[in-house]
C-alpha cells in the first residue's frame, strides 16, 4: 500500500508496528495532518468566518478526516461546514454550496478522487476567489494557494522499498508501516494574488516552498 492515511481505521493493518496482515507499505499520514493545515489556514487568514471543508463520503477515512477538522476549528473558534461528495458528478454542485453558504476558505481533504479533481477544485478557487488548502504539496504546484503534506512522490519512492523487501522474501505482516516523516509547506503566490489573497509575511517565512 501507499499514500494510506489511516490504515489502522481502515482495517488494512492491526497495527503500525507489526501489521499482521497480508498488507503493508506506507501511511502518508493524513489525518493526524489535518489539526496542523487548520491551524495554518487560521494563520493565513486571521479574521476567517467560515471554514469549509470538501471530503469523499465513499472513504472511512475521510470521516476521520472531517472529524478531526471539526474538532481543530472549533478549538479555535471557527465554524466550520461539511461538504461531502460522492463522486466526480456531484462536484460542480457540492462547489456551488461552498459559494451560496458564504465560506471564507475551504480545506480539501487527502483523497484520490479529490487528487483527480485537484484542477475542477483550482478553478473555482479562482473563480470564486476562495482559497482552497489541500493535502499533497504538488496541488499548491499545481494552482492550489496552498498545500501541506508528504510529497506523493516521496511516498511512492518508499512504495518500491517495500516491493523490494517482499520480492526478497519477507513476510508483510513483519515489516513496520512507514510513517511519513517529512512534510512540506507550500505557497503558490501566482494564485493568491490572482484571488486577491495577501499572505502574512510571518507565514511566507515558514513556507518550505514559495511558488511565484
């Protein structure tokens, strides 16, 4: 496996430790991420009113994900609404209630469906002028305002270490799920000024990446 979130809530592992399963590889770690992207968006947007969030209802672990954003908003006292979808025809509608209910900033949750729809995302983002934070750094490389996460392709790199291990012999349910360890925070400025989004200095200082 790779870029999983959860693999313990999903029932992929019994643990990160010792799998004891068929299954291992990598978790890109997520969910346990989201606190921290919250907590930067508030950052980035100090007078923030409405917080929403977009997340596939079709993934477990996008529950857990919408759980923990709940719960890093409301410890900073900003409402934050649920957007979930089904699937790639009902983005353009779920879209338009972000419009319609006013949200200030909108979190994208860490799904491959939302993946393939990262530029659907990036174009209401400039269209509507709402800043949209996503997962993977290659989103923010993409049109995003901004990203923080594992780099997919750090990800897929610890993949084929696993694949490596298995073809010579060891037993999946013994090899450790990798955690990711590195992190990237990303900031496409090209898209923040084309939304009229000014980006506190202090937040530009801490960026891993500034694409301009």
């Amino acid at each position: 496996m790779a870029v999983v979130p959860d693999p313990i809530g999903l029932g992929l592992v019994k643990s990160l430790a010792q799998p004891g399963t068929n299954i291992t590889g990598s978790s890109s770690l997520a969910t346990e991420t989201i606190p921290k992207r919250v907590q930067l968006i508030k950052e980035m947007l100090p007078e923030l009113s409405i917080l929403g969030m977009v997340w596939n209802a079709k993934t477990a672990s996008n529950r857990s994900m919408l759980q923990s954003a709940e719960q890093a908003a409301r410890s900073l006292g900003v409402p934050l609404r649920s957007f979930p979808v089904q699937g790639p025809e009902d983005l353009q509608a779920t879209l338009n209630k972000v419009s319609e209910e006013r949200v200030r900033a909108l979190l994208i949750a860490g799904d491959p469906l939302l993946y393939d729809l990262r530029a659907e995302v990036i174009a209401f983002s400039l269209a509507s002028q709402i800043p949209t934070f996503h997962t993977w750094p290659e989103e923010a490389v993409d049109g995003a305002v901004a990203a923080y996460g594992a780099e997919l392709a750090d990800e897929y790199r610890q993949a084929a270490v696993y694949v490596a291990k298995v073809l010579a012999g060891a037993a999946p349910a013994d090899l450790p799920v990798d955690q990711a360890m590195r992190f990237q925070f990303v900031l496409n400025m090209k898209t923040a000024k084309a939304i009229g989004l000014k980006i506190p200095d202090v937040i530009l200082l801490r960026a891993d990446k500034v694409i301009e």
